[in-house]
C-alpha cells in the first residue's frame, strides 16, 4: 500500500495573500504566536504565560543556592591512631585534618589541608604534617 504524499500550504494557496492565516501582518514570521519556539517565556511571560505555569519542573532557575560539594574528607588526630598502626608515615591526601583529640607519637602526615591546632599538636609530638595544596587554614 503506498502513502502519497500531502501537498504543502504554499503549493496550494497559490495566488492567496494569506496562505489560509487570515491577516496578512499575522503571517509574517513568527509575531502573531509571540516568537520562535521559547520566546516570550521569560520573567515576565507575557505571551505564553500559560505555557509555563503548566509545566511539570521548575522554569524559573533553581529553588536555592547549593554549597559547593567539597573533595575531601575530615578526620581528626584522635583517630589517627587507628590509621596509623605504628607506622611513621601516613597518607591521608584526601583529608581535611582537624585538632580533635591528642597524639602521643610522631608521625608524618601527608593531608589535603590542617587547621592550625592540628599542625600545633603533631609537631609537639615530634612529627610533621605535609599540606597538599601548600595551606594550613586556621581553626
């Protein structure tokens, strides 16, 4: 079975100044329908207001400001004890060191960054903390 093909608007209004839209200003790009595609959704909406309220998420920008998701962890020296199990050096390069606690050996730490207390209390016990990105952030 063969589907013939439907012949366009402008092949058969020929001879019509309005192609079958009733105006002759209203067929001229896109102005009667408010504009192309989203045109006239914007803050305002004054064309397609309903078009918009009807839709099903959010279109006018997000509910909130978010954070920024951070890359790193936070421990505290407390719990490096656990981390350490006697060694002398430790990589935590994906961890923000915190001054919680105390710490009775030295150690060197290798951390993505350390609060001031944190870096006060490994030193006293003799060890060394290395800061990825070169800062130590105040607590």
């Amino acid at each position: 079975m063969r589907l013939h093909k439907k012949r366009k608007k402008v092949s058969r209004m020929h001879g019509s100044h309005t192609h079958g839209r009733g105006g002759m200003k209203k067929a001229r790009g896109s102005g009667h329908r408010g504009g192309k595609g989203m045109a006239g959704t914007g803050k305002r909406a004054d064309q397609k207001k309903t078009l918009i309220l009807n839709m099903p998420e959010k279109y006018f920008g997000k509910d909130s400001l978010k954070p920024k998701p951070k890359n790193y962890g936070v421990i505290n020296i407390k719990d490096i004890e656990k981390r350490a199990n006697g060694k002398s050096e430790v990589d935590l390069s994906n961890f923000k060191l915190l001054g919680s606690g105390e710490i009775t050996f030295p150690v060197t730490l290798k951390v993505y960054s350390a609060s001031k207390s944190a870096v006060k209390k490994i030193e006293k016990a003799g060890g060394k903390v290395i800061v990825k990105y070169g800062h130590k952030e105040s607590s």
